[in-house]
C-alpha cells in the first residue's frame, strides 16, 4: 500500500466533490435542516395540556382544585363549562385532551372527612400523552387530597404524623428532564449516518455511470488503496459535520457537554469508518448512483432512527427486535454519544460500545475492499 496513490485519489474525488454542488449543498444544509426540524419538531415534553372543567358545586375547595391545575406548567385550563354535553363535545373535537368533572356536595364529603371523587376524562387517541397527562393529573389531585387531610387532621385536634418512608428524588444528568437534552445527541448520530453513507454510496456508482472504471482499473492502485482514498475526503466532512451538529446542540439549543472532545471525536471516527464502508460497499454493489442512494437510506436512517435507541427505548422492545438492535451499529454510538455528552463518561467505561464499533468497522472495511473487482463485467 503506497501513500501517493491513496493521496492521489483523495485529491480526486475532493475535486469531485468541489465540482458537485449537490454534494457540497448535502454536507451543508442536510445536517442544519436535520437538526433544526429534530431540536424543534421532536419532544417527548407532555406540557400545558388543554383542560375543560365542569364544576358542579363552584364552592371555594372546587375553586381551589381548579387553581392547582390552572398554577401546573403541564396543564391549561381553557374553558369552564356548564354541562357535560359541552365538556364531552370539547373532548370529541380535540380541543381539549382533558375533562375534568367535580361533582356536587365535593365540599361536603371533604368536610366530613369521606371520599370525594372527580372524575377525569382523558382523550386516548394519543396513547402516551393520555398517559402522562393522567399521571400528571392524578399527582396534582394527590397533592390537593394531602392537603386537605391535612388541614381536616389539625381541625379535628388530631397529631398530624409525618409518613414513615418518604422519597427524596434527585434527578442526574438531565436535571430538568427534558427531551430536549436526550434528542439533540441523538440527532448528531442520525446525521452521521446518513450524510456519510449517502455521499459514500455515490464514490463508485458515480465512476461507472461516467465511464471513468476503466482508467481506475488500468491503474496500479490496488482496492484497499482505492478505498481509503475515495473514503478520505468524506471522513473529514463526517468529523467537521459533527463539530456542527455537537456545536449546535450546545450554543444553539443548549445541551450540557461534560464529556471530552477527544472521546466524541474517538468515536465518531470509528463510527464514521462504519457508515462510510456501508455506503462504499452499497457503491460498488449496485453500480447505480440513484439505486446506491436509495439502498442507503434504507439501510441507514431507518435503522438508526427506529432501532437505536435514538425514539424508543430499547429495553421496552419485544425481545426479538431487542436482539436484532445488537447488529445495528447506531445502537452503540447513540448510547456512546449520550453518555458523553450527558454523564461525560470517560472512554474507558465505553469499551463495550468502542469494541463493538470496532468490530463492525473491520468487518466492514473487509467486505468492502473485497468486493471490488478491478475487472470489467
């Protein structure tokens, strides 16, 4: 393996690329756009859900129920009705998630120190929002009932006795629990994947369909050469697309980094040789610039989107799919890339993940190389 042949082919497909402005718009705009419509357009943040409430009694502890819900960042009450047709119609026409009905004699039965129930009717067509919104429902009713035994205890002239076991939560690592900081990191692995296999995809496909195979083939480079030299210039767009992506997580949407620059950028280089031998691999397969693009995201997006990690987590899978995410190489930086960016894990406590990426890597680069013929079929 000579150094000149592999820097000469760099420089050619480096013109390549200058010459292309479809190529040059791609490692530009693509990770901007993707990251702009991932940090706005996603959130798993279930936040001022519209409400609807029908107070039957209108007394001042049915008020105090409703200010809980109106002073919560996750609700919004927009509307007091005045039966329950409108409260029903309201939640059929989807402009509100959630009824709240409290009912007659409330006050009473709270004074007498029984049961009062309210009722909650949540819209289901959103599984996970009708989820957390009665979660977040039943813990603003639970604060009310605590206070409210609370201050019928001290009326009676009963000792108030604190629970015995009490919880004292303390969030790490994304101490406002916002989606927010979860995505972005996410989203630096998506573009990686994407923009490197997609431009990948093109090195050879691009060679057959303008006639040039013939003059590589007659030439002495041989195919690991040629590999590292079409792969070369697209390594570099990768790393400094991550820069862009890692700096727009941080100043533009102000995810914490506490990890090391040098770890993220360890990692991303051996995730990019994995992506960039995909798509040189899928070049050379399909010989078509539109086919290898199409194989590409296939192969790529969907997998690094679905099954990484990236929207569902893993552990919440079936476990035949839970298995099929051990050979989905995004899986492994997804979980790399949150930890550095979150926890700041040292690399050392990411050798599993490293390891497995390496693993993927060698197989890759083999496959690759192989599969290139320096014959005409």
């Amino acid at each position: 393996m000579k150094f000149n042949r592999i820097r000469a082919i760099a420089w050619k497909e480096t013109l390549q690329i200058r010459r292309d402005l479809r190529s040059i718009l791609i490692v530009v705009a693509m990770p901007v756009i993707l990251m702009l419509a991932f940090g706005y357009g996603v959130s798993f943040d279930i936040k001022h859900l519209p409400v609807y409430v029908l107070d039957r009694e209108n007394s001042q502890q049915s008020r105090d129920l409703v200010q809980r819900f109106s002073s919560s960042e996750y609700f919004r009450v927009t509307k007091a009705v005045d039966n329950y047709r409108d409260l029903v119609r309201g939640v059929d026409s989807g402009d509100c998630q959630l009824g709240i009905v409290i009912p007659a004699q409330f006050s009473q039965k709270l004074s007498e120190g029984g049961p009062a129930s309210v009722q909650a009717i949540v819209d289901g067509t959103d599984g996970n929002s009708a989820n957390i919104g009665m979660n977040y429902a039943d813990a603003v009713v639970l604060g009310y009932s605590q206070q409210v035994q609370l201050e019928w205890t001290r009326q009676k002239g009963t000792r108030v006795i604190d629970p015995p076991i009490a919880v004292a939560a303390r969030t790490w690592f994304n101490e406002d629990l916002e989606s927010l900081a979860n995505i972005v990191p996410g989203v630096v692995a998506i573009v990686m994947a994407v923009v490197g296999t997609f431009l990948t995809s093109l090195t050879i496909a691009r060679e057959w369909e303008r006639g040039t195979m013939e003059q590589l083939i007659s030439t002495p480079v041989t195919p690991l050469e040629l590999m590292i030299g079409k792969l070369s210039p697209y390594l570099a767009i990768g790393l400094a697309d991550t820069a862009l992506c890692a700096g727009m997580g941080v100043w533009w949407f102000g995810v914490p980094f506490r990890g090391s620059v040098a770890v993220l950028f360890i990692s991303s280089t051996l995730f990019l040789v994995v992506v960039l031998s995909l798509g040189y691999f899928l070049s050379v397969l399909l010989k078509s610039q539109l086919a290898a693009s199409q194989a590409s995201m296939i192969a790529t997006f969907l997998p690094a989107f679905l099954l990484s990690g990236f929207i569902f987590p893993i552990d919440q899978m079936p476990p035949f799919i839970r298995l099929v995410t051990h050979v989905i190489p995004a899986r492994y930086f997804m979980s790399i890339i949150r930890s550095v960016f979150l926890k700041g894990t040292p690399l050392a406590l990411l050798s599993e993940d490293m390891l497995a990426l390496f693993i993927f890597a060698a197989l890759l680069v083999v496959v690759a190389t192989r599969s290139f013929q320096k014959w005409l079929r």
